[in-house]
C-alpha cells in the first residue's frame, strides 16, 4: 500500500435509514503516523500519533484523546504500520494471523490476540491481489461488519458513485467466493 490511499468506507446501523457512506483518504507521512481524512459526506481528519487520536472538523474544537480509550484504533495504527513495513513479527505480536489464497488473490485474517480489544473487535479481514489491499472487513464483537474499500476498489467505487455495489467490490478480492 502506497503512503496514501484512497478509501470508501460504508457503515450500517439500525438507527440510519440507510447505510453511511464516507470517501477520503488514508494516509501515513511517517512511521509513527497514520491519518484518515474523510472528506465526504463531511469532512474529518483524524490524526494517530505517539498515543494520541487528534480529531478535528471545521468549525469545531480539536479533540483529543487516548489511544488507550479507543483499543480498536490503536489497532488499526499497528496493523497498518506493520502491513507497510511487511512486518509478520509485528503483526503476530497483535493478532493471531489466517492466511489464505495465492499472490494473485488472497486474504489474511487477523483476530486480536489482547483480550480488551477482542471484547470489542472479533476480526479484521483484509483481501486483495499481488501487493494491493482491495478491502478490510472489521467485524466486531457486537454489530453489523462494515467495509472498507482500498486503492482501486475505492476509486471504482467512487467512479460508481451511491450505486457502486461496496460488498461486490470487496468479494471481488474474497477467495471465499
């Protein structure tokens, strides 16, 4: 994955009409970084850095929090380092790793191995093809998966507009059909 990729994200809940759908983009200027600007329907940008989340939105104060409050983020800021760097080792330190498929087409499941994250996050499951992540499928512990489009399933996606089909373009790179 690039220092920056495009992503679509669509979240579903009992409470919304129907299904909220973000697009921005993910970026890590350095090791210790990552950044997911959001940038419709509204626009974020979250910042994860040495611990801290840093939220901020136009026209409202910037918050900031620990990333100890919020596990699943903290977790998201490893994965990501560690699938950049190619670092298996650190990976494994965090979750207990199924790999499945060929180079051409392949996911990796990735289950918490720390029990206050797994209270919260059952798995993140990542497909894609060759050295690009098409998808991540974050599965809770309570509640519905939402799924994330990467790289050029984002950019499918988003040349699609609201009709795009998001879970056909994250099977798209699921070896399970």
């Amino acid at each position: 994955m690039p220092a920056a990729t495009p992503f679509v994200e669509v979240r579903e809940s009992p409470m919304l009409k129907s299904p909220l759908r973000l697009e921005g983009e993910y970026r890590r200027p350095d090791a210790g970084t990552l950044v997911r600007e959001v940038r419709k329907p509204y626009v974020e940008t979250t910042t994860l850095r040495d611990g801290q989340a840093t939220l901020a939105r136009a026209g409202k104060p910037e918050r900031r929090f620990a990333l100890s409050r919020a596990p699943e983020l903290a977790a998201l800021q490893n994965s990501f380092g560690a699938l950049l760097a190619g670092d298996a080792t650190a990976l494994r330190a965090h979750y207990t790793l199924d790999a499945q498929g060929t180079r051409e087409r392949w996911a990796l499941r990735l289950v918490p191995r720390d029990r206050k994250l797994a209270a919260r996050l059952r798995d993140l499951v990542l497909y894609g093809s060759g050295d690009e992540l098409h998808c991540i499928v974050t599965t809770p512990a309570k509640g519905d998966a939402q799924r994330t489009l990467m790289g050029s399933a984002a950019e499918a996606a988003t040349r699609a507009g609201e009709t795009a089909d998001i879970a056909a373009l994250c099977r798209d790179g699921d070896i399970a059909g």
